[in-house]
C-alpha cells in the first residue's frame, strides 16, 4: 500500500519528540507501509537532506532503547521529505498538491500537529486546493481548541471538508498499552464485570504525575494550563474507560457511544463543588534528584505573575445507577515527585469481620499506566508465619508485569495510533461530540478561575502538589494510595 504522510508542524516539538520516534519504531517493526513517504511542512526553509539531518540530531534525546543503531535511521531517513510553507497561502497548498500528486498514494495523512488556532486555516485551505479527496485522513492533536466555542468552531471547519469517518481526534493517552488492556480487563473477563459497581467500590482513583517540569514549552503552556492540557481529555477519557458500559460490539461508535454516556453523566458543576472540589496548584522552586529546579514562574516563556496553573486535583461522580454516590479523583501535575500515571480502583472492606486487619484495609486494583505497565491486585492474606496470632491478615499483591508477560518491545502509544490511522480504525481516536462534551465539563471550572482572585496554590517542586489534596480526600473518609 502506498502511503504519504504529511506532518504540519514537522519542525515543532511533538514531531520530533513522539511523532518521529514513533514512526521509526513502526519502520523497524517492519509495520511502517513498504510504500511510505513522510513529508514535514513547517515554515523553516530546509532541504530533504538538511531536514533528515535535523531529526536524526533529535534522536539523541529519545529513550535510549529507542535510538536507531547502524544504518537504522539513515535507511529510516530516505521517507522523510520536507516542504516549506505558510500556511496562509493558497500557492504553498497547490505546491504540496503537486508533490501529492507525483504518486498518488493510496492513503493520504493530514497530521495537523500544530497550534490548534491553525487548524481551521489548514482543512479550509487544503480543500481550496482539492486535497480533501475521499483517500484522504486527517489527524488532529490535542489541544482542539481553548474551550467549547473554539473547539466546536474547529469542529465545523472539520466537518465542512472531511465526514467524520476521515478525521482522528488524537489523545495519546488511549493508544497506551495499558488502556487497550483496561477495555481488555474490564469486557474480556468475566471475573471484574460484577464487582464493577457502587456496591462493591469505595472510590476510584486517577493519577497522571509527572516529574518534568513545562521545558521549552512555557508560552504554549501559559494559555493552557493543566486543566486543558491533560484533565479535559487524557483524565476524563480515563475516566471513561473505568466508567463507561460495556459497548454492545468492538466498533468505534459502539464504544464512542459509550464514553459519551460517563461524560454526559458526570455530576454538574455547583459553586459549593468549584470551591471544594478543584485544586488548583502551581510548581514553586525545588530539589528534584538532589539538584534545585525553577519555579514555574520563572521558566522560558512564562510571566512572572502567571497565575496558569501546572496542577489540578478534582473530585467527581458519574450519576447514573452503576456508580452513583462514588467519588471519582483525578490528579494531575507537573514537577511532582514521581513520574506515575495509575488509576487505583478501591473495593469496600468486607461487610463483616473475623479477622484482625488494619481498620479500612480492603482490596484494591491497580492498573499502572507508567512508568512500567501492568496490573497489581491487592488482596489480603495470612501470613505463614504468623502463629502468634492466626486472625491477623497482612496485604500481599498479584502482580502483572506486561513488560516481563508480553515483553518490553511493544507497540507504544503513538505508534499505535498512527498505524491505526493508516488501517482507518478508529477506536482510540476521540469522537467530536465527546469532545464537546468534555469541553462543556471543564468550562464552569475555567470561568470559576477566571472570577476568583485567589490563584493556584504554590507546592514545592518534587512534592506531591499543594497539601490541600490529602484535605479534599480526607474529607469523604479515604486518602490517596500512596499515604495509605
Ligand atoms: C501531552 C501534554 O498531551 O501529554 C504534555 O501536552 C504532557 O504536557 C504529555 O507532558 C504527557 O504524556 P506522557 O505520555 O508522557 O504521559
């Protein structure tokens, strides 16, 4: 099958840091298409030669088990081509269409990796230029949009020039292998369905830490902030895979369709809520592996009153008859301790005791997102030396580690979406109305930050965020995992 891939954006940060390696990995699995092309567009003016160069220099910087050996890249590096362009001008679509042209690919891939204020200006132009053909995909990166009036004006622009069944919301987080193997858990095993439920689950918890700090991404960032950045899609479309029913088949929409539910069905905003339940945080100085770090204010980019906020920590409820009156946490920051993305699923204690265990102690499931992925079930036991007392029971753990199950060589998050994207399959990519949806989710929680004249509360970089956190938790009886 032939195949070209035009990356817009193919100078910027996601190209180089996920897109390129991701595509590389696909060519040394032997999955890249034999006949792929992968054409960058940005404003630079680089040759084919200089522009291989400046992504092979990249692959310094990514994972080390991710770097090309031998003549890996340079045999990588003979798809890479480059078109330099403004994106405004209707002569620069007509120059691409040409080079499209030369071949006539069987799949054509729009990857519109650039600032979303772009996207409208990109499909519109594109099919003034007639390259919206029915061979055509487009693939758009979060974020879409800044709230739900300009992620629906993107959305229009979108559906003006491509059918839905063209354009591939992207949101990294459900190409993780933990994802898939969460749908796989949750509706190809008999075991958790039944337990799956406000009967038998105190409350759930979603983690998505990160130790990096903004990097050189403090502009981009000083307009969106964590709330846009990571809650609105990975935490809620996280959210939604621990939530949502089991789908009536494997078919995107079947499963679109249900995600959609949870995000309709999570509990409305109050301004008791905005104020009790949302955190906001913002990374002050600190140590991190024994050397200082900025504060957020102070890095490349950033005003030095920013008042953006690099953490949020919320409670919610999805009121419907499977979880209704369960607190949902989602917790998300930057500069924080670990670099941890799980989502915690706690179970009730036994209704009635005949053993000895710590007050509250109950099972629990843990599915590890990163930096390792897998899944841990926590169950009590006694144990075998314990003759003193025969009533005491100690937690213990069945662990499965996907890496040592199924191997460290995996498919990672990028890579499968965009073979994904060249199969057409679109069951990890994110349906429009779900995003509007999500969109309208987070909007009462902006204006109410907007209105508030307190900001985000500072925490020390390499903590765990603002202490305020464990209050929120503690105020329903629970604590996050990790205190407990
Ligand atoms: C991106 C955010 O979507 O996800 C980044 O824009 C964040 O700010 C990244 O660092 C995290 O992804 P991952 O896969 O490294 O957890």
């Amino acid at each position: 099958m032939s195949f070209d891939l035009v990356l817009f954006g193919g100078t910027g940060d996601l190209c180089w840091r996920k897109l390129m390696p991701a595509l590389f990995q696909a060519f040394k699995h032997g999955t890249l298409p034999a006949g792929a092309r992968i054409i960058g567009v940005g404003r630079d003016d680089l040759s084919d030669e200089r522009y291989r160069e400046q992504i092979g220099a990249r692959f310094d910087q990514v994972e080390l088990n991710k770097r090309p050996c031998g003549d890996e890249f340079e045999r990588f590096a003979r798809l890479l081509e480059f078109v330099s362009m403004d994106l405004s001008k209707p002569e620069h679509y007509a120059y691409l269409g040409n080079k499209l042209a030369q071949r006539q690919a069987d799949t054509v891939v729009m990857y519109l990796a650039t600032a979303p204020t772009l996207f409208t200006t990109i499909v519109e132009q594109l099919a003034a230029a007639g390259l919206n053909t029915a061979r055509t995909r487009v693939v758009l990166e979060k974020p879409l949009g800044h709230d739900l009036a300009s992620n629906r004006a993107i959305n229009h622009s979108v559906s003006q020039v491509f059918s839905e069944k063209q354009v591939f919301r992207i949101d990294h987080y459900l190409g993780k292998p933990a994802v898939q193997n969460l749908f796989a858990l949750r509706f190809g095993n008999a075991l958790f369905e039944p337990l799956w439920r406000r009967e038998h689950i105190a409350n759930i918890q979603i983690t998505i830490a990160e130790q990096l700090g903004v990097e050189k991404r403090g502009a981009f960032y000083e307009t969106t902030g964590a709330l846009r950045d990571m809650v609105q899609n990975h935490a809620l479309q996280l959210l939604c895979a621990i939530g949502m029913e089991p789908p009536i088949n494997s078919h995107a929409d079947a499963i679109r369709d249900e995600k959609l539910k949870v995000l309709r069905s999570l509990k409305p905003w109050s301004s008791e809520t905005l104020a009790q339940d949302v955190i906001r945080g913002q990374y002050a100085a600190g140590v991190m592996a024994g050397l200082p770090v900025p504060a957020y204010r102070d890095e490349v980019g950033v005003n030095p009153l920013s008042q953006t906020e690099t953490f949020v920590a919320l409670r919610t409820e999805i009121s419907n008859w499977r979880w209704a009156g369960v607190p949902f946490y989602i917790r998300t920051g930057k500069r924080l301790a670990g670099r941890d993305a799980r989502i915690v699923v706690n179970f009730r204690p036994t209704p009635h005791a005949i053993f000895n265990s710590q007050i509250g102690m109950a099972n629990r499931l843990v599915i590890n997102l990163q930096p390792k992925d897998g899944l841990e079930l926590h169950l009590l036991a006694q144990a075998q030396d314990n003759r003193q007392n025969s009533h005491n029971l100690t937690p213990v753990q069945l662990d499965l580690d996907f890496d040592k199950r199924f191997g460290a060589e995996r498919v990672g998050a990028y890579e499968r979406l965009l073979l994904d994207v060249m199969d057409g399959r679109l069951n990890l990519f994110v349906r429009s109305d779900e995003q509007e949806e999500a969109w309208r989710w987070v909007e009462p929680i902006l204006t109410h930050w907007h209105n508030d004249s307190q900001g985000p509360r500072l925490y020390a970089a390499g903590s765990w965020g603002p202490s305020a956190t464990s209050a929120m938790i503690a105020r329903d009886g629970f604590c996050w995992a990790e205190e407990s």
